[in-house]
C-alpha cells in the first residue's frame, strides 16, 4: 500500500503475500518489527543453546 492509502503508523500488520495463498507480516508496521525481530532473536537462541549443549 503507499503512504497515500495508509499514513504512517496506520499500516496494516498482515498483508496477503505476492505469490500463492496466505497472509505475511507486514515489516512496515511498528508492531510488525518487533514481532520479525522478537522471531529472528528466538531463532538466533536457539541455534547457539543447540550448539553449546552438542559440545
């Protein structure tokens, strides 16, 4: 969507995805980054809690 349609801190937080069926989250909403970033953290802990306790 452009700024036109949507002002700031009014976009959407699912937006339907360009390709195929289904909803994304969009990266453009405050609430949308915090949950991309909180994902991308969880993701992160987790890989390096797996490599410690394989040592």
């Amino acid at each position: 969507m452009t700024p036109k349609h949507h002002p700031e801190n009014k976009e959407p937080l699912f937006v339907p995805k360009r390709f195929g069926f289904g909803i994304g989250i969009n990266w453009y909403n405050p609430v949308g980054q915090v949950i991309t970033i909180g994902i991308l953290l969880a993701v992160a802990a987790a890989v390096i809690v797996a490599l410690v306790q394989s040592r």
